[in-house]
C-alpha cells in the first residue's frame, strides 16, 4: 500500500510516470478511484483522497484543484499505460503511466 501512495502521489503531481508494467496496471485502478472521488469535491472526498494519498498536501490540494476538475465530464479512464516494449527480463518490462 505504501508503494501505491508514493507512486500515486508521483504520478498525481508529474503527470506521467516511468514504472513497471505490473506496477502500472495495479496503480491503474487506484488513482482512477481517487479522482473519481475527488470530482464530488465534497468535505468527506476530500479527507478519504487525503488519508489515501498518506496525507500528503500538496498532491492532494492538486488532485483537487487541477485534476479532477478537468475530468468533469468524463465518465472515467483517466489514465493511459504505454508499454515501452520488452526487455530481456519480462519481470522488468517498462511502461509509462500518465493521466489523459
């Protein structure tokens, strides 16, 4: 859990991220959660994002400031995961994950 706050605080105030593949698609579903969550821009979302988030300020102040309110009207898919192709090893495959 620890490795998705610090990967979702990452990808929250970078926009894109490099990670592996297995970790791109288990962050996938976490941060979707989260700016759905944050799009009801209510008292209780924004504590639930915050404690998600480990507490962390400054990402959560700008998942809902600036990224959620960009992704009003979409009903979801708020990331995309580009593969960057294989490596000798498969467990260390690369992708990029990045908000759309």
């Amino acid at each position: 859990m620890a490795l998705l706050r610090s990967l979702a605080r990452a990808l929250v105030i970078n926009g894109k991220i490099e990670t592996t593949v297995a970790k791109a698609k288990e962050l996938r579903p976490f941060i979707e959660k989260l700016i759905t969550m944050a799009k009801k821009d209510t008292v209780a979302s924004r504590r639930n994002v915050a404690s998600r988030l480990g507490n962390d300020t400054e990402s959560s102040a700008k998942i809902h400031n600036e990224i959620a309110p960009k992704y009003k009207d979409r009903p979801g898919g708020y990331t995309r995961v580009v593969k960057l192709g294989k490596k000798t090893d498969p467990t260390n495959d690369k992708a990029i994950i990045e908000l759309v």
